[in-house]
C-alpha cells in the first residue's frame, strides 16, 4: 500500500500541474480574444488609445534607439572578426542586417518594451484591482477591459512595428560604424550588400513577429495585474509586485518560445 501511494503520489502533482498549466492557458487566450474584440466596440477610444501610443511606442523610442545602436555596434565587431578568417568581410554589412531584421529586432524590441511598459501596465492594472477600482467600474456598468485593456493592446500592436523597424535601422547604423568607420570596410560594399541580400519577406516576417510578439506583451502583463487578487502567493501591494515580476518573466519566456515558433513557419 505504500509503495502504491509512492507512485501515484508524483503522478498526481504531474496532472494536477498539467490541468493548471491548460486551464491557465485557456483564460488567457479568452483574455486575450476579448481584448481584442472590444477594441471594435463603439464608441472607439481613440484618445485612451493615443495615450498608449504615446507611452508604449514614443516614451520607448530612446531606449530602442541605445539597445539597437550597441547591439549593431556588437554585431559588426563580432561579425567582423568572424568574417575575417575566411575573407569574406565585405558580407558583413548582409549578416549585420539579416540578424537584425529576422530575429534581434523583434526580440530585442519586445523585451524592452515588456521591461520598460509591460512591467507599468500589470502594476497599473493590479494596483486598479487590489483598490477596488476595476469592481468600481464594474458597479457602474464599464466594461473594465475594454477600458483598460483593449487601448494598450491596439497601442502596443501599432506602435511595436514601428518600434522594431527603428531598432532595425539604428542597429544597421551600428553596424557600419563599426565595420566601415572603425574597421575599414568599404561603405559602399557594406550597403550593396545589404541591399541585395534583404528581400521583403524577411522584413515582413519581422514584422508579423512584432505584431505577435506585442500581443504577448500586453495579454499576459494587464492578465497578471487584472486577477491580482486570486493569488495564493501574495495579496495587496506584495500580490502586486510579484504580479508585476511574474508577468515580465512569463512574457520574456514567451517571447522567445515564440520567436522559435514562427521562425519555424516562416523560414
């Protein structure tokens, strides 16, 4: 009888994960199906949504800018000293842009704006939830997320594309200020060569991958901050904090888990 009990013991823990794991994946996905859709709802909010704009996709354009110029400036070096054992370092300006625009922009881009605006969304929605704010706007008949969720996620999925194409382009600067500047590669080879190895579907997979990438950010940011209060872990502003951290960790892991995902699709 106990070496029964010793083996279902672990089997248990396992389904009683699995079943939480899907069953959180399915609320989040309704979360999110419901965000969505209310952003169509008349009347549309486009003053709420400006200001979401405003603060995910402008208040971000510095720090975009700094991480996309080093992380060219990174990538030129490296690929530079690469290159240079097989004397093909005139390709340099082409695997600088390629990385960028299939894979470090996006990702790159979406970490920062889950460090820099996706951390303030789940703080601002929890601190609403735990002040009784959201069951406020309940008791007046509003909607909570079409009021606080749906504009951050139209915001985050204008302003994410326009983000990554900057932190393409400051990265590619990067790039050839370090290979033709400080180097010595020709800068009209470093841009031929860009320009005949980039073809629009590397943009636009860039592009769809910021897109969903910006989805991530917002559903699983303003989905941690909004059930604050049904955490085993933490209740008031501790249930916000770990709230705010479990959502940058989870939309991190995310990003990338995705990233892998689609680069499968649409390679």
């Amino acid at each position: 009888m106990l070496r029964l009990s010793t083996l279902i013991s672990p089997l248990t823990a396992l389904g009683r994960g699995t079943t939480f794991i899907v069953q959180e994946m399915g609320r989040i996905a309704m979360f999110f199906l419901r965000s969505f859709a209310l952003i169509f709802y008349r009347p549309f909010q486009i003053n709420k949504t400006m200001q979401q704009i405003y603060f995910v996709g402008a208040k971000s354009v510095f720090v975009i800018c700094l991480t996309g110029a080093f992380t060219g400036m990174v990538l030129g070096l490296q690929g530079y000293y690469t290159l240079v054992k097989f004397g093909s370092t005139g390709f340099l300006g082409a695997a600088v842009a390629l990385t960028l625009i299939r894979e470090l922009g996006p990702v790159l881009t979406a970490i920062m704006v889950t460090g820099r605006a996706g951390s303030a969304m789940a703080a601002e929605v929890g601190i609403m939830r735990i002040s009784e704010e959201i069951d406020a706007l309940e008791t007046m008949d509003i909607n909570p997320i079409r009021f606080l969720v749906s504009p951050k996620l139209a915001a985050a999925l204008i302003s994410m594309p326009l983000l990554t194409a900057l932190f393409d382009v400051v990265g590619i600067l990067g790039g050839y200020l370090t290979g033709s500047v400080l180097l010595g590669i020709s800068p009209g080879v470093y841009f031929m060569r860009i320009e005949t190895s980039v073809i629009m579907d590397d943009v636009t997979g860039g592009f769809v991958k910021s897109v969903v990438f910006a989805a991530v950010i917002v559903t699983i940011c303003c989905f941690q901050g909004y059930f604050t209060h049904t955490r085993a872990d933490g209740f008031g502003a501790k249930g916000v904090s770990i709230s705010t951290t479990s959502a940058v960790v989870i939309s991190c892991v995310l990003i990338l888990i995705t990233d892998y995902v689609l680069t499968s699709f649409l390679l």
